[in-house]
C-alpha cells in the first residue's frame, strides 16, 4: 500500500505528547503555534502535533522536533486573551515528519501517514 503523504500545519509541544485515540486540552501562547491553529481550522481541522526536544526553544526548525508526531482533529478553541488560546484536540493517526518546509508565519510540513500495527 501507498503511504499517504500529506502538507499540514505544525504545532510544536512543549513537555506534552499526544497519542492516537486520545483527548487533550492545553494552552498555546506562542504566535506560530495560534498562527497554525488557526489556518487548521479554515480547512479540515486537522494539525499535526509533534514534540519538541528541547523546550526552550522559542522558534523550533526541523532539527528541534521529534520524527514521529500525531495527526489530530482540533475539537474547539477558546481563546482566553489576545495572546493565548486554550485548545482541544483528539489524536487521530501517527505520522512521520518529512519536511518541515515553512516556518513563518507558522509550521507547515510534508508528513507521512503510518500504518497502525495491531498488537494481539
């Protein structure tokens, strides 16, 4: 089977990880990261979450993000003040990171649907 291949936009966590099946809330107050959820939520609603490796990090490049992150459907946003927003989101599929091939004025990369392996 082919693998499915897709562009989409990129939220870098700090500390958190987020799995297939699984339902999230959490705060963003970077502008990249409101900038990505935003244009998420003019098309499908789908970002993918990936894990930064360092959280200090501010401005993450492809080099600071682990290869393996979650697509996910945002379920609601609230925003709490002009520069934060509280999000939802529910892990739908895990996927590779290609290419993060634009990083202003959000994420933005080429990803890699993987198979789920079933364990019995």
């Amino acid at each position: 089977m082919e693998p499915i291949t897709m562009n989409i936009p990129v939220l870098a966590l700090r500390g958190l990880t987020v799995f297939p099946h699984m339902t999230l809330t959490f705060d963003v107050e970077r502008r990249i990261s409101i900038t990505a959820l935003e244009r998420a939520m003019e098309a499908d609603q789908d970002i993918f979450l990936v894990t930064q490796r360092e959280i200090a990090v501010n401005a993450p490049a492809e080099k600071d993000l682990y290869e393996i992150g979650t697509i996910s459907h945002i379920t609601q946003i609230l925003r709490l003040s002009p520069t934060a927003v509280r999000v939802m989101v529910e892990g739908r599929r895990r996927a590779r990171l290609r290419r993060l091939w634009q990083t202003e004025p959000f994420l933005q990369a080429n990803v890699e649907e993987l198979e789920e392996i079933e364990v019995t």
